[in-house]
C-alpha cells in the first residue's frame, strides 16, 4: 500500500501516474475538499478558483494531462497592465512599451531588447549564480531598474528579493515570451474549459475509478517508523502503509516525522512564503485589463480581473486582490472586514469613483505555504526526493530550481517520481 499525503494537484497526480503502473494507492487530505492552491468556490453556479490561475503554452505538462483526461483548454488574449504613480499603463506588448511615458526612449529600446534576448539563453544555471538585481542592473539603466523590476521583485519576495537569482527572471520572460505567436502581439494564456475545477474532479473520478481510495478530512498527525523505515501513518487511525509520499509543505512534513537532526536542519532552512487572495464580486469592471502589476506601495500588489480574461455567466464582474506575504505581516492574522477595508482605501487611489456598495460580495482566502523562497544556487540546496527514512519520499516545490509555483510544475513533479519509482 502507498499512502500519498495531500490531495492538490501533486498529490491527486502522483496518485495517478502510479494507479496506470498497477500500484496499490490511498490519497489523504485534511480538508474536506480536494484541489489545495488549485481549489474553487462555487458564484452563481459556476466555479472559480480561489486563487487566480492560467497556464503558458510552454507548459505542457498539464496539457498533457488534461488531453488525457479529456480536459479541454480555451486560449485567450492576456491584456497585462501596471499601476504606477496611481495609473493603470499598457504592459503587455512592445507598442504598450513605447507608450509608456514615465521611461526615456533609450531605456525603452534596452528593456526590450533585453526581454527579447533573455529567452535565448539556455544555460539558465549559470544565472542562478548571480542575483536578480546585479543582473538586471548589468543590461538595464537604474531607473528602468527601480521602476519595473524591483517592485516586482520585492512584490514578491520582500526583503529577500535580494538574494534571489537572475534564473527567475530568465523564466518569468521565457514563460511570457513564449506566449506569443509574435513579439508584437500579446501573450495568450490558456484557462480549462469550466475552470480548474474540471481538472480536479477528473483526476478524483479518475483515481476512484482505478480502485484507490481517497480520504478527506483527514489530516496527518504522525508519519510512523521503525529501524528507519516506514511501517504507517497516524491520520483519524493508524493506516499500515508499505511507503509514504508527501506532497506536503516542507514545514508541515517536518512535523510528523522525527529526521535525522542535520537532514532535519536542511529542511528548515528552505522558507516559503505565504499568500492572500481576495475575491471581489462587482456590479461593473474596473479596467480593461486581465492582469495589473501594482508598482505602488499598496496593501495588494496585484490585480487580476477574472472576467476581463474568462467570459462566464457569474452574474458579476470578478477581481482578485493578492499579495504575498514573505515575511511577517499583520495582513495574515486581520479579519476579513478589516482587509477589505484596508484594500478598498488604496482600490479608490487607482479609480477614484470606486464605492463599496458596488461589492456584491467577496472572499478571502490565505495560504501560509505559498511558494519555497528561492536563493542563490539553489538547485544545489534542493532536498532529494527519497528521504532518510526508508519508503518515505518527498515531493514538494523546492525541488523546482526557478520559479516553483503553478499547476503545470506540480504534474512536471509528479511524473518526476513516477518514473523514477
């Protein structure tokens, strides 16, 4: 018997690749749902994810999945904007970078050159000896530098922003550049017909099925062993299990198991970063963009309007309001009427005529393991999939070397093991 611990996408995709090998499986999730990161909520009948999600056309691993699984994905255009100095400018093409009015014409043609060229490298490790700042400093003037790119970078990472590398950067161009068809013309990002929700209770069915069992609300409290390997796990009982694969958070693993002491202290020193997601359900849209980058010291830092990318009958316009949180902040422990407040006040800076009472309703969601916080040579620090413990495996995100986060990197992980066990 093998017990998988999670039931997100890696999770349920492990469980499925090793269910066409013949291998006797049991999922675990201690929710009472499936899905983690990848999970929805039901508006108006119609699924949405509680965290905003697309695929790139180079990420075909999901894609793979979802053909097999008779998934089907719909294309669309990506209109992508930034907010600076409380406006909403172009940022999706090379014409919406000529536009851009705040940037001189020399560093106008330096950034897009260098967003042209970037992709063209393909030893991305040696990129990841070199931070992201010192990079992009070397080929951009400082001021393109402190506009578009250190907001981002601190967006995302705080104060750690400065310790991670240049490959990030290398994979965040690749991804959009390789959305589109040509430079001139916008990325087009790829969304599953019914929304991810789809994907989720296909590999449910699925995995049923194929004669596993699937338990929810049931969390993990122990991963136990003898002489170094694994005899079970503690969930609402003990389960007998012959081998245990954890798709869990690296802190949450730690946990339920007692590691060596230096393996253990590995471990602890990958830190993830946490994540808020609000979901605004509007009587009207609020721009004409799917994604703005908010380069403003706001309280979100990133505005993804749903219903400017999926058309759907929600019955309302629908934005996400996100931020990641890669260090302490109070933002994860206020209760919701507060953060909508808090949100609100700075919403009105970028649309002044923007009232409360055009909110039908919201949401929010907050997730403590986000994302592994990537460093330098990190594809020297990544833990191995096979732990210690004999028949206890690890499959987590910081075995991803650049950008660690999206459904197509959690099937890339799963198939990673599957065809390795």
């Amino acid at each position: 018997m093998i017990s998988i611990l999670g039931g997100g996408v890696t999770g349920l995709a492990t469980a499925y690749y090793l269910l066409k090998k013949g291998y006797d499986v049991k999922v675990f999730e201690a929710e009472d749902f499936l899905g983690g990161f990848a999970s929805s909520i039901k508006i108006n009948g119609e699924y949405v994810e509680k965290y905003y999600h697309h695929i790139f056309k180079y990420e075909t691993h999901i894609q793979k999945l979802c053909t097999e699984l008779g998934v089907k994905i719909d294309w669309f255009d990506s209109k992508v904007g930034m907010a600076y100095k409380n406006q909403i400018h172009g940022f999706g093409s090379a014409t919406d970078l000529l536009k851009l009015k705040f940037l001189p014409i020399t560093s106008k043609i330096r950034l897009g050159l260098f967003s042209l060229g970037v992709p063209l490298i393909k030893d991305w490790k040696k990129l990841e000896k070199i931070s992201a700042e010192k990079w992009l400093l070397k080929y951009l003037d400082k001021k393109t530098y402190d506009i578009i790119w250190k907001p981002l970078l601190e967006n995302k990472f705080g104060s750690y922003c400065k310790k991670v590398p240049a490959s990030y950067i290398w994979e965040r161009l690749y991804m959009r550049t390789t959305s589109k068809s040509h430079p001139l013309e916008r990325e087009k990002l790829g969304y599953l017909n019914g929304s991810f929700q789809t994907l989720i209770d296909k590999l449910e069915q699925k995995i049923l099925d194929m004669g596993a069992d699937i338990k929810k609300s049931a969390p993990i409290k122990k991963i136990k062993t003898k002489d170094k390997k694994v005899v079970g796990i503690k969930a609402d009982k003990t389960y007998k299990s012959d081998t245990v694969i954890s798709t869990l958070p690296l802190p949450v693993f730690r946990s339920i198991v007692n590691f060596p002491k230096n393996y253990d202290s590995n471990l602890a020193k990958i830190k993830y970063s946490g994540v808020i997601c609000m979901i605004l359900l509007l009587e009207n849209r609020l721009s004409d963009y799917y994604w703005t980058n908010i380069h403003n010291k706001y309280s979100f830092r990133l505005m993804v309007e749903h219903t400017n990318f999926i058309k759907n009958d929600f019955g309302s316009n629908i934005v996400y309001l996100s931020r990641y949180i890669p260090e302490p902040n109070p933002q994860m422990n206020m209760p919701d009427a507060q953060l909508l407040d808090l949100y609100i006040k700075d919403l009105k800076k970028l649309f002044p005529h923007f009232k409360k009472s055009s909110i039908k309703d919201y949401f929010v969601f907050k997730g403590k393991y986000s994302n592994p916080l990537i460093s330098l040579n990190f594809s020297k620090k990544q833990p191995k999939m096979q732990t210690p413990v004999k028949n206890l495996y690890l499959i987590d995100k910081s075995q991803l070397a650049r950008l660690q986060q999206g459904t197509d990197n959690c099937v890339k992980l799963a198939k990673r093991f599957v065809s390795s066990f």
